[in-house]
C-alpha cells in the first residue's frame, strides 16, 4: 500500500477511534487506540445497541 494511502487509513483511523470515544465504550468491543487495534469480543444484545433501529423496514427492504 502508498504511503499516502496509508496515511489517509490511519487518519480515518483516528477519527473513527476519536468519534468511538467520544459515545462512550461498548461491553463486546475492546478498543487499544494506541496500538490501533480492537477486538470484537462478541455480538451484542439487542438491547445493548443505542441506534434507533427498526427491524420491520430491514426485514420489508430485504424481502422485496
């Protein structure tokens, strides 16, 4: 990979490791944002998720 595309992974990076910390940390991801490295420890319940989801319009979106 370019450095320069490269540069722009790792400031996509960053952000994204900033916006995370900013909403607080999850229970089933683990964030070194240092090392920028995670881990996805498990699926999360849904009751877990703080995105106002609604599974009737995926479910009608995807049986179309």
């Amino acid at each position: 990979m370019p450095s320069d595309a490269r540069l722009v992974l790792r400031s996509r990076i960053q952000l994204a490791i900033e916006l995370a910390q900013q909403a607080g940390q999850v229970d089933w991801v683990e964030v070194d944002s240092k090392a920028f490295k995670g881990v996805f420890k498990n699926p999360p319940a849904r009751d877990e998720i703080s995105s106002d989801i609604q599974e009737h319009l995926i479910v009608e979106l995807y049986s179309k």
